[in-house]
C-alpha cells in the first residue's frame, strides 16, 4: 500500500484472508405472526387484537383460504384464513371485540 508517497507493507493473518475471522451471531426474525398452529376444527387468533371484520356467519361454507376474518392489531389489519374447507360452527369472534392471541374464533366441521 503507498501512503504519502511511501510504500507500506501490510499483512493479514490468515484467518481473515480466507474468511474464518470472528463469527457474528444472526438474529431470528419471527414471522409475521399471522399464522397459528392450527389443529383440528378450530381456527384461533394469531395476535391479540380486535375483530374489525367477521366476513362469515354460522352454517357458512369456506374453502382452505378464504378470509373469514380481519383482525386489527397496532393498527394494522390481518386476514385470518380458513386453514381447511368446511362449515363454520361455534362462531365465537363478533366484530369490534377483542381477542387474544390463541383465542379460538370459530370451528370448520
């Protein structure tokens, strides 16, 4: 390397050379927090919110994707999704009632 007109002689260790230096940690990014383990018929909160929106009504058919509900929470909306197709049953989310994270909303039979 010149500096000044002058040419320095700089060495690096190894380990930097071929990439092995100090490793950093990484972080985990949670998800997006829109998704629950589902199981069964119930379909549950995935976030602590209110229900802005209950797009079904009991006895209704859904398919596997269909919003059935919009949940607002830090003044954000999320869809929650049918995780299977069927009938809803049990409808227990009203709109403009809270819900906490896990709460089960409905049941698809």
């Amino acid at each position: 390397v010149e500096v000044n007109g002058r040419r320095i002689e700089v060495a690096l260790p190894h380990s930097l050379i071929l990439g092995g230096g100090p490793r950093r940690k990484t972080k985990k990014r949670r998800a997006s927090g829109t998704k629950v383990a589902t199981s069964g018929d119930a379909v549950a909160a995935p976030m602590q919110g209110t229900a802005i929106k209950v797009n079904v009504s009991e006895g209704d058919e859904v398919a596997e994707g269909d919003v059935v509900l919009i949940l607002e929470a830090m003044k954000m909306e999320n869809p929650v999704k049918a995780h299977k197709a069927g009938t809803v049953t049990g409808l227990a989310a009203v709109e403009g009632g809270q819900v906490n994270k896990g709460a089960v909303l409905m049941e698809l039979k």
